[in-house]
C-alpha cells in the first residue's frame, strides 16, 4: 500500500503555483524564435563592426607586410618595412622622440589644468554653471582645422599673443616658427582643451565622502593636508583613466602639428609628430605599406604603454571599499 504521503506526491500539481511553474518553462523553439529576432535587430551593427571596423583592421595587418602604392597591387614583402623602420629611418625615430615628448609635456600639464580648475568649480557658488559652459567650450570645438590656424595666428610675430606682451614691454618672439618654441605652443592648444577631463574630474569630487574631511578638520589637517591624503586617494581611479584618455589621445595628435608647424614636421622637424609622419609616408610618398606597419607599431605601443599603466596602477590607486 502506498502512503497518504506518496499519495499526495503523485498527484498532479493544480492552482497558482502550477501555474506559473509551466509558465517559467521555456520551449527551445521559443528562445530560438527569440535569439533570432535579438540577432536581427544587432544585424546593423554586427555589420557595421565587422565591414567597418574588423574587416579594414585586418587588412591594414596585411597591407603592413607589402610594398603598396595605392595604384598597383599589393607585393609581398615580410618584414621589409619593420627592418626599414627602426634600422633605416632616422626620421622614423625622430617621429617617436618628438612625439613622447610632446606626450610628456601635454598629457600631465593638461590634467593639472583640468585638476586645478575642477577644485575650484567643485565649491557652490553663483553662475557656477556658466562657468563650468565656458571651461568645457574649448574642449566642445575640438581640434579643428579652424582653432589650430586661429592658434596659430595668436603666437604668430604679429599675432594677440606678441601685442599682449609689448603692452608690458616685453618683446614677443616667432613662437610658430622657432624649433625651441612651436611644440610649446602646440603643448599650450592641448591644456587650453582642458575642459573633458575637468568634467570628469568634477564627477569624481562629487563621490568623495564630506564626513572625511570634516573628520580631518576635527583632527587639526590643513587644507594641503586634505587634498594630499583625503582628496588625491579617492581621486586615483579617475586620475588613472584621465591618464589613459588623455596618453592615448597625445599620441594621436595630427591636425595642431600640421597647421601650427609648416605642414612637412618643420621647424627643423621640430613638429615631426608620428601621425604627421605616418601621412606623409601614407599620402605624399604614398608608401601605403610602410603607413600600415607604422599604424600597427602604434597600436602595439599604445597597448604596452596602457597595460603598464594599468599594472602600475596597483601601487598608487586606491579604489574604495
């Protein structure tokens, strides 16, 4: 005999709970049905990655590994234009000094300038949005063709920048045109667009805790105290992708080289930037291959570069709990 227990066991389920129990159940043909709908409405953009992005990465890769001029076809070369690059091609190298010393200069200057103004809009205060506006507008106009003549124009002999200094009787130089000064001036365009990492910046003062710095007000810490040990830690994780943005977007830097120098890299290659050097191979020389190869030594240093920041990074970010 069975049990009233196992009886009851037995018997069919029945009422709400059964219910929705066949209600969680899914078919297989149902979530193909659904897969395949979600696959549809990703079509345009699967598309657009692998057409737009994927496809042009890979095939740059292997134009990297051929001579081509953009008129006839691609010739197999191996690692002609690799060996050429960093045994034949002292301009080559020039393009990789000047362009990390360029980074060097630009991508810690512009986050101090960023930081700096960032602390003070963080108080409350009156018209503080209409300040926040009129420091992220530069940043909003880009590096366009038009700002870098403009900029250009400004530290020209004749330019606001001379005319400004001689009203004090200090005699201006030719900024745009002296090797020792051009890449300041091009240095000065990046921290004038300040105002991306400043919002973000702000963002991240937002998230501090205003507990910890009353509490080190109560202990007697100053205000130097506070952003040293309070304001800078919490800081880190944003200073750290400030850093990457900002590195990564130095080295990409094309059109302030172009339009502030002469065009070819002059003063005396002095604005001889990587991506200027990498078009006129490109463009004006139409070495198409040797173009590839040195995109893809970018893509790899930027990738070295970034996962040795991001390595360092457990030594000086401190993330919160």
């Amino acid at each position: 005999m069975s049990s009233p227990t196992s009886t009851l066991s037995a018997a069919p389920r029945s009422g709400p709970g059964a219910t929705a129990a066949k209600k969680a159940k899914v078919r297989p043909g149902g979530r193909r049905r659904t897969n395949g709908a979600a696959y549809i409405m990703l079509s345009p953009w699967i598309l657009g990655t692998v057409g737009v992005l994927l496809l042009p990465l890979l095939y740059s890769l292997y134009l990297s590994f051929t001579q081509y001029d953009l008129l006839s076809q691609p010739h197999w070369v191996g690692l002609q234009n690799y060996r050429e690059m960093f045994t034949a091609d002292p301009r080559f190298v020039h393009s990789v000094w000047v362009t990390v010393q360029y980074v060097i200069a630009s991508a810690p200057l512009k986050l101090l300038m960023a930081l700096g103004v960032a602390l003070l809009l963080a108080k409350p205060r009156r018209g503080q949005g209409l300040y926040r506006a009129l420091f992220y507008l530069p940043s909003l106009l880009g590096t366009s063709v038009a700002i870098a003549i403009v900029w250009q124009g400004t530290f020209d002999v004749n330019g606001p920048f001379n005319q400004f200094l001689n009203l004090f009787g200090i005699k201006g130089g030719a900024w745009v045109s002296d090797p020792s000064t051009v890449r300041w001036v091009i240095v000065g365009l990046a921290m004038w667009q300040f105002g991306a990492p400043m919002v973000i910046f702000l963002a991240g003062l937002k998230q501090i805790p205003r507990e910890l710095y009353e509490a080190a007000e109560v202990d007697g810490a100053g205000t130097w105290r506070r952003f040293w040990s309070i304001t800078l830690p919490a800081l880190s994780p944003v200073i750290l992708f400030n850093l990457v943005v900002e590195m990564i977007g130095a080295f990409q830097a094309f059109t302030p080289a172009q339009l502030v120098g002469d065009g070819q890299g002059g003063p005396v290659d002095s604005t001889l930037f990587y991506t200027l050097y990498l078009y006129q191979k490109a463009f004006t020389e139409q070495q198409m291959g040797y173009a590839a190869a040195m995109a893809w030594v970018l893509i790899l240093g930027l990738s070295v570069l970034t996962g040795l920041l991001f390595w360092s990074s457990r030594f000086w970010v401190h993330y919160g709990d």
